[in-house]
C-alpha cells in the first residue's frame, strides 16, 4: 500500500489526502492575505477511524506554517485535533500573541 500525500488544491479551495491518484478526503478552506479559515474536513467513510484526517489535517497545517499563515479552525474536526496537538496552537488565530521575551 502506497502512502498518502496531502495537496494543496487552490483550484477547489481545499488540502486533500491522495493515495494512488484517488483522492481520500479533503479539508475545504477560504483564504485572505494572513490567514486561511478552515470550514469543512471529510473522509471517505470507508477509511474513517484509519487516521486519514489526522494525516491531512497535519499536512495542510504544516503548509500553512510554511507560508508564515495563521488558521481559523472552524471546521470542528480541525479544531478537535489542534486541541490535541499543542504544537500546532500558535497557529490559531483567535490565539493571543505570545508575551515571552529571552
């Protein structure tokens, strides 16, 4: 079994996890100049519980901090998993800026 890639598909407005040129699941999205508001993630109900959200979420958040973007996790599936992954939560935009100084 080959591994899942996750696209950005600017065409659609949405990241999606392709295996084999067939497309798996997508997290739809809308974007401005700093930020991109994510508000729906699905998968094929056939592969649900497998972690293929969990790998497109990651991928398509990994892209957005590769642009120096910020997210609006509207999406519940989205705002769910970055709850789960601390390291992603600077991403957030409706987090305040961090006060830390060296």
């Amino acid at each position: 079994m080959s591994s899942i890639e996750v696209a950005d598909a600017p065409e659609r407005k949405r990241y999606e996890a392709v295996r084999d040129g067939e497309v798996l699941g997508f997290a739809a999205y809308q974007r401005t100049d700093e930020l991109v508001v994510f508000t729906h993630t699905e998968v094929d109900p056939a592969l649900e519980g497998q972690g293929v959200g969990g790998l497109l979420v990651r991928g398509a958040l990994d892209h957005v901090r590769s642009q120096g973007l910020r997210v609006l996790p509207i999406c519940p599936f989205v705002q769910a998993w970055m709850q789960r992954h601390p390291d992603y939560a600077e991403l957030d935009y409706r987090r305040p800026a961090s006060k830390v100084s060296d």
